[in-house]
C-alpha cells in the first residue's frame, strides 16, 4: 500500500481549512507544518479594529478553518487529535495544534461532512418560506453542544425583537465613518482580483438596487436601507439560533468558532444555507440585551439564520493560495 507522508495529508487538509468562513473574508490564519504536527496561528496582521476590537472574530474564524482541518484529517484516514492553546503567556497568535493520530476508518458523517466544505457559502438573501423541522435544527445543535457551545433556537417573539435589534445595530454602524471605512476596504467590486474581502453585489444581499461599493458605503440613509432590509430577511428566515459559551474569554471564542462550522457544515449536508447577523453583537447594548433574553445562552458569540436557499451564490468569496498561509518546516 502507497503511504503517503504525515507532512503531505496535513498539507492537504490546509487546502481544506482555508475554504473556512472568516469575518469579512479576512482570511485571518497561518499555518506550520512540521512533521504530523499542524499548527494553525492567527494573523494579528488581519485585524478589524473598528468591529472586532478584542479579537474575538479574528480567534472564531480560525477557530472555523480549524474545524475543517479536523474534519479533513478524519475523512483522510486519521484520528484527529487538537490542543488548544490555553495560555495567554505563551504564543498568542497559536490557536491549537492538531496532530495527525492512529488510522481511523472514515464514519459516514466524516465524509458527509467533507464534501459540504467546498459546497458551504454564506447566502446573505432570503430563505425559502418553508419551515426546518425541528430534527433538523436538533442534529445541528448537537453538533455545537458537542464543541463546548450552547446553541438556541429562537422562537417568533424572540426572532422579532432580534429583527429589531439588528436593524438599530445597522443605523448604529453605517452612522459611523471609522464603521463604513473598514468596511470599504473588505468589500470587492466586481471584477477584482483580490483573494480576500467580499465581492460586493447589491442582489447577493437580495436587494435588486444597482449600487456600486464606493456609493454604497457614501449613502448616508445605507444603514437604514440595509437594516430594514435585513430585517425582513430574519422576520421571514424559518430558523434563528444564537449560540452562545459559558466565559468570554480565548478559549470559548475558540469553541464556538469550532461550533460554528459544524453547525455550518451539517447545515450545507443537509441542504441548508446561513446567514450570519453579528452586527447586533458588535454593540454593545444589544449583544447584553440578547444575554438577558435567553436564558442559559451565557455570552453570546454568533447568530445566525438559516433556511434553504431561494438562489444559489454566484459570486463566492475568493481565498489566498495555500502557499501564501502555509509554512513547512
Ligand atoms: C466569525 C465570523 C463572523 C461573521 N460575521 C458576519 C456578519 O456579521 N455579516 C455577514 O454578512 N457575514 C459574516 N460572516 C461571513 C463572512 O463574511 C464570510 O464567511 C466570508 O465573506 C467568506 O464567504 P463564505 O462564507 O461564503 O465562504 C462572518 C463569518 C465569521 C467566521
């Protein structure tokens, strides 16, 4: 039998990893290769400053490419064995290593979970108007429960007044020029060649409006628009979750990152799409009204709505070349 090197599998579940979700499309993670030893690191380099102050996306969305190079580990044949960085004192920027373990034979769920990686997209329109049942929503909250995450699925009342919130945490944001100046340097017009940030196209957002990037983020009335607009997307998403971890601090921010591709993946296995809302979480009030509104929630990290998906994406978000994040040693 052809036994191909522990430092090769590991390189190939990076091609794996990158294809996680990030804040913005930052990308924000580097890998280290040595031996059966991969470390995933993040890049204080792609950091949002203005909407993720302490960090706490930049560790979640490594913590997502984290969860594919796991599940790409196990679909390739290995146990997949993770330390996460528990000191501060330390390396900050190591997130965990995940060592190559004994052969494993690939579970149904392994491979089911590999394949919807590179089917996986955040689809930003609305959701087709039919209900999620609720064995549904329970797989994919076992899948967070099982990562140290707690995961709730909103009722009509609560999902309302998240609406709500959501809508003020967008006028609350487009009415700040630091806000709209971060968020232009991530948004990609058409055509770009980048391999990071988000290509920009009104109807993604499921708005029919011909907007370009530049008279967009000028519009002084965008947060209103795109919060009413987001409004009625969650009002009419069958399926509303915030999940949420018992501290505030790395280590959680970690788990729910891992949480939250999990959830994502069995999602996509099963023919669903999300959409991701933390703006409401990025202030302040809002993300401690959303604590006090469910009960045993803890802090909440994400929320999300999720359905199935009326159109598919048709401009995915570009990824930076393996070669760019990765170093073997
Ligand atoms: C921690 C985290 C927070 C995110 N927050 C938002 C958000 O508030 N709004 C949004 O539209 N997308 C959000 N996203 C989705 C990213 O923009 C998306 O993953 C990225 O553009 C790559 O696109 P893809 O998910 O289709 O691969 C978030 C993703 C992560 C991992």
């Amino acid at each position: 039998m052809l036994m191909i090197p522990p430092a090769e599998v590991l390189r190939q579940v990076v091609h794996v990893a990158v294809m996680a979700p990030s804040s913005h499309n930052t990308q924000p993670w580097k890998f280290r290769i040595h031996k059966d030893v991969l470390e995933v690191h993040t890049d204080p380099a792609r950091h949002l400053p203005v909407i993720d102050a302490d960090g706490r996306q930049r560790l979640q969305s490594c913590a997502c490419a984290l969860y594919n190079a796991r599940v790409g580990v196990r679909a390739m044949g290995f146990v997949d064995e993770v330390t996460v960085m528990l000191t501060d004192d330390v390396d900050r920027d190591l997130v965990a290593t995940l060592h190559l373990g004994a052969p494993h034979i690939s579970t149904e769920t392994d491979l089911a979970l590999m394949r919807a990686i590179p089917l996986r997209r955040t689809n930003r329109r609305s959701f087709l108007p039919r209900p999620v049942a609720s064995a549904i929503t329970d797989v994919m909250i076992a899948a967070a429960t099982a990562e140290g995450a707690t995961m709730v699925r909103l009722s009509p009342d609560e999902k309302h007044l998240i609406s709500h919130l959501v809508h003020e945490a967008d006028r609350a944001q487009f009415g700040n020029p630091a806000f709209r100046a971060e968020l232009t340097g991530w948004l990609n017009p058409i055509g770009s060649r980048r391999k990071d940030g988000i290509p920009f196209v009104e109807k993604e957002y499921g708005s029919n409006l011909p907007f370009t990037v530049a008279r967009t983020i000028r519009s002084p009335s965008l947060g209103n628009d795109f919060g009413k607009l987001e409004e009625d997307h969650i009002d009419q998403s069958p399926v509303v979750f915030v999940i949420g971890t018992p501290t505030d601090d790395r280590v959680d921010w970690i788990a729910c990152g891992q949480a939250l591709e999990a959830v994502l993946l069995h999602a996509t296995s099963l023919g669903l799409s999300a959409s991701f809302l933390n703006q409401v979480l990025e202030v302040p009030g809002s993300r401690a009204q959303i604590g006090e509104m469910i009960p045993g929630i803890g802090f909440p990290q994400m929320v999300l709505r999720i359905g199935i998906p009326e159109d598919p994406v048709h401009h995915p978000a570009p990824r930076r070349d393996v070669a760019d994040v990765l170093e073997m040693i």
